[in-house]
C-alpha cells in the first residue's frame, strides 16, 4: 500500500511569517493556517487526487480501483442517468477548475458540498462514487477553511 502524501500549510495572509509549529496526525502534518500544501506547492484539487482516493477507498475491493468507468452507468433507482464515459474525464477536469478558481473566494462550505454533489452527479467511478465523494469532500472542507479538524487513527496500520 503506498504512503498517502504529507499535507503542510503556511500562511496566505503573511507570507513571511514565521511558520507555527506543526503537530502529526493520522493523515499527515498539519496546522491551522490559512494555506495548505501538497509537496511544496499551493493546495489545488487535482483529478489525480481524486483517482488516488478512490483507490484507497476500494483498495482490495475493485481491480478497477482510481480509473474512470469505461461505459455507461445506472444508479439503482434513480432517476439520474449520468454522462456518457467518454465525458469523464472532462467534467472531472472541469469540477477541479470551478473549485481551483473559486478557492479564495467562496465558502468552504460552498466548495465541499459542490464537490461532494457534482462528483456523484459525474459518477466517474463504476463502484466507490459515494464513498470518494466524502473523501474528496473531507479534504477540501478542511483545507478551504485553512483549519486542522479533529482526527483520530480509527482502524491499526
């Protein structure tokens, strides 16, 4: 199983202030700045993000585990008929783009319930839609409002 990536965050408002003093949880290093980073660089939902949560979330469950469904789907006994496979890949592209340019500017409630609706009404994924939306959510709620939510391991190593 591969090690997710280490989170970090430094300060929008200042960028020269000094950086406080980080605290290790389950998911990475984390602190209640205003700016998060992935690798050194500004936080920014990218699809290969998303795909890299959907193979947590199914690891051992799919062998089709962080790629987009290759045909057409249904959803049980919905109405919802998602878009044809071969318009994945772009309305994923464009669900991080809508989120990307309004990350400074809209609320981080605004931003994590979109991701969490367009990413099941996209439904990318054969199996798992549900459960990466959630991830995807959880992610960019805390990382929009610039703040370390409580955690805690919940299942052993």
């Amino acid at each position: 199983m591969q090690t997710p990536r280490r989170l970090s965050s430094t300060s929008r408002s200042e960028p020269n202030a000094r950086r406080p003093t980080q605290s290790r949880s389950s998911t990475g290093y984390w602190t209640s700045s205003t700016t998060w980073s992935v690798g050194g660089q500004s936080f920014r939902l990218r699809v290969s993000i998303i795909q890299q949560l959907h193979r947590l979330a199914l690891e051992g469950l799919s062998a089709y585990t962080g790629n987009w469904r290759p045909g057409d789907i249904r959803i049980g006994k919905s109405s919802h008929n998602p878009p044809g496979a071969y318009l994945v890949a772009g309305l994923m592209e464009e669900m991080c783009d809508w989120v990307n340019d309004r990350w400074s500017h809209a609320s981080p409630i605004t931003l994590c319930s979109y991701v969490m609706w367009r990413l099941n009404w996209i439904h990318p994924f054969n199996d798992g839609n549900g459960r990466t939306s959630r991830a995807v959510a959880y992610l960019v709620l805390p990382a929009a409002a610039g703040h370390r939510f409580p955690s805690r391991v919940t299942s052993p190593n």
